[in-house]
C-alpha cells in the first residue's frame, strides 16, 4: 500500500483503494466494499464473509485509532488471496485485551488471528501511522 489519497477501482489488477474518513459509518461501507470487490473476483462465499468480518476487525481499530481523520483502505489479490490493508494516522500499534464474556469489545486482534492466514502491522510507506494488513486464506 502506498499510502496516497484517492480512490481506485480495477477488477483487472484485482485492486480497490478508498479514503475515508475515520468514523463508524466507514466500518460499514468497507465491509460492503469488501463483499463487493470479492464478490466480482468471484471468490467462494465463505471466502467473501469471513473477508469482510476480517476487515470490520481492522477498520473498527483504524478508526477508534484515527478519531475522525483521514485512514485508508486497501483491498487486493496476492497470490490469488484476499490481501486487505487500512493504514490510519496513529504510530501506536493495536495491543490484544482481556475481553470478559459480556464485553461488546476487545475481540479483534484473536477474530483476525483466527481467520487471517497471515497478519501484521507495519510502519506506513510515508513515516506517518501504520498499516495493519491481513492476507486471507484461498
């Protein structure tokens, strides 16, 4: 991911790039962003909904990290997989917590864990925030 502004959408290079802003409403719209960019790949439908509940898990943490600022999505094919990237502003690096039974948060470092194949963090290309990133299974 290159981190710049501005929206790309190419079925041939199997890429989707969005801007948005880091609210609530953005977790949503990626995921119906996700159900559709795959959906056109034509990727199996458990492919296409354990991707999209993988990338609410990293938007929801770009965008309590981005508190209304900019972050950026990134969905792509590697290697034939769902590759889905968000970088936000913040260099702080998401932490796993404790979530009690009844807690309505703190889950989504072990739900990506759990159905990612492979995922990180890394520094963004820029200097400024980070990318979580998470390469989905075929």
């Amino acid at each position: 991911m290159n981190d710049q502004s501005g929206t790309l959408l190419s079925r041939k290079s199997g890429e989707i790039r969005m801007t948005l802003l880091g609210v609530g409403s953005s977790v949503s719209l990626v995921r119906e962003l996700v159900r559709y960019a795959l959906t056109n790949w034509d990727y199996p439908r458990a492919a296409i909904d354990d991707s999209v509940l993988v990338a609410s898990e990293i938007v929801t943490n770009a965008v309590r990290a981005a508190r209304g600022r900019p972050i950026r999505v990134r969905i792509a094919v590697q290697d034939g997989a769902p590759l889905l990237e968000c970088w936000d502003p913040d260099p702080e690096l998401p932490r796993p917590r404790e979530a009690g039974p009844d807690a309505m948060d703190g889950r989504g470092l072990a739900i990506i864990g759990a159905y990612a194949k492979d995922a990180g963090v890394r520094p963004s290309a820029t200097g400024v925030g980070k990318v979580f990133w998470a390469l989905m299974p075929l």
